[in-house]
C-alpha cells in the first residue's frame, strides 16, 4: 500500500514509518524541517526504495501543497494517510487555562487543529475512494469533554477542536472513506514521558492494523489505537 505519514523523526512517527516499511508497504515520511532527521534518515538508507523523506510543515498550506503533489508524482493514490503531526510545548506542562501563554494557544492550534485540516484540504484528492482508502488523525484523550482534568491546556483544546474537525469530515465524505480520530495511548516517548504507560511500538503496531482493516473498528470516528471506543 502506498502510505503517507507526518511527524517521523522520532516517536511514534518513525516508529510507523519502521512499521509500515517492514510489512511491505510504501511510505512518504513528511517531517519538520528543522528537525532532526538522523533517525529517520538512517531507517531510510538500508530501506532503499520503500521511503521518501518530505520536508512537511503541517501548519504551512504551501509546504502540505507541495508534498502532496510530491506523493501525487511517486503514488498518483494513497491508500492510507496518518496524520501524527503535533505539538505538546513545554509551557502548557505547567500553566492552568487561567495563565495560558496566548503564543502557545495559537501555535498549538496552528500545528494541532489548523493542520489537521490543511491535511485534509491538501490530501483528501489522492486518497483512493472506494471505501478503503483510509485517513486517521493522531488526537488525544486529552481532546475529550467527558476528559475533567485541567493538565495541558492548550494541547487539550487543540486536540478537541482537531476531533471536531475529524467528525465534520466523516459527517461530508465518511461514506467514502474510513476516517478516524486516533489516541495513540500514553506512551514513552518524549512528549507523553510523564504519563507513560506503553511503549511508542505498541502504539505503532494497533494504528497499523486499524489502517490496514486488521482490526475490525465499524462506524465509530474516536477510537484509541486498539481500535475501542473513545467518548467525545
């Protein structure tokens, strides 16, 4: 299958990446450019073929634009788009929504939110369309309102405007495609360290198989990477 994913430089991104390539698929890997990219690049070297690094700034319409015409060129359709994209900023560990930073309410609804949907915008073209063609958003359970916890607050607001946006889209083109606003779990890896309960490949291998129909999900649009339920 042809296979675009975003935010591989490390955590659960690359560990996608590492997944998908393994099984046989192939993978546009879209990354920050002012990541580092060491990882990535050095999976992709005795991978030969399988991936094409992208420079992919999800908040920047123009960047997103250009990698799509890029997985137009290699692909021409995608079979499976993940979008794992995303910010938690160091700040918003510490700060209660009454003493938000503004500047990182914006950022993380920039990269959180408005880049979901600049994916959706720029993607949604070249997936196939015949039911099988599947987008899954990387959000949180942070993002839920049944979710009272007042940790992360910019991050939990960007994340539950980013599931609105995701059910907006199966509400116009559910019937074409398998859509779905993903918790990943809270895994080990940099952003989610603190609240760790599994490791990043755990993650990695329950996405795979709900992308791939492994894992039976129906017509439920928040589901956690083992493909249960999530409520909103």
């Amino acid at each position: 299958m042809n296979v675009v994913i975003t935010g591989t430089n490390k955590g659960l991104g690359l560990c996608l990446v590492k997944t998908f390539i393994e099984r046989g698929h192939r993978v546009l890997a879209g990354m920050y450019e002012g990541d580092d990219k060491s990882q990535l690049e050095a999976f992709a070297s005795v991978n030969e073929g399988g991936v094409v690094i992208v420079p992919m700034d999800v908040s920047d319409e123009g960047s997103v634009n250009l990698s799509a015409r890029i997985a137009c060129d290699i692909f021409g359709s995608i079979d499976i788009l993940i979008n794992n994209a995303g910010i938690l900023l160091p700040k918003d560990r510490e700060n209660l929504i009454y003493n938000v930073d503004v500047k990182d309410l914006k950022k993380s609804l920039e990269v959180n939110t408005i880049g979901t949907v600049i994916m959706m915008k720029e993607f949604l073209p070249l997936m196939r369309d015949d039911g099988k063609g599947t987008m899954i958003f990387i959000t949180s359970e942070a993002g839920s309102m049944s979710n009272s916890g007042s940790n992360f607050p910019s991050y939990s607001i960007s994340k539950a405007a980013a599931n609105k946006a995701v059910f907006i889209l199966r509400a116009t083109v559910g019937e074409r495609y398998r859509i779905f606003a993903v918790h990943p779990g809270r895994m080990n890896t940099e952003m989610g360290r603190t609240t760790a309960q599994i490791e990043p490949e755990e993650s990695a291998d329950g996405i795979y198989r709900i992308a791939t129909g492994i894992t039976e999900v129906g017509d439920i649009g928040f589901i956690n990477y083992k493909g249960e339920p999530m409520t909103i």
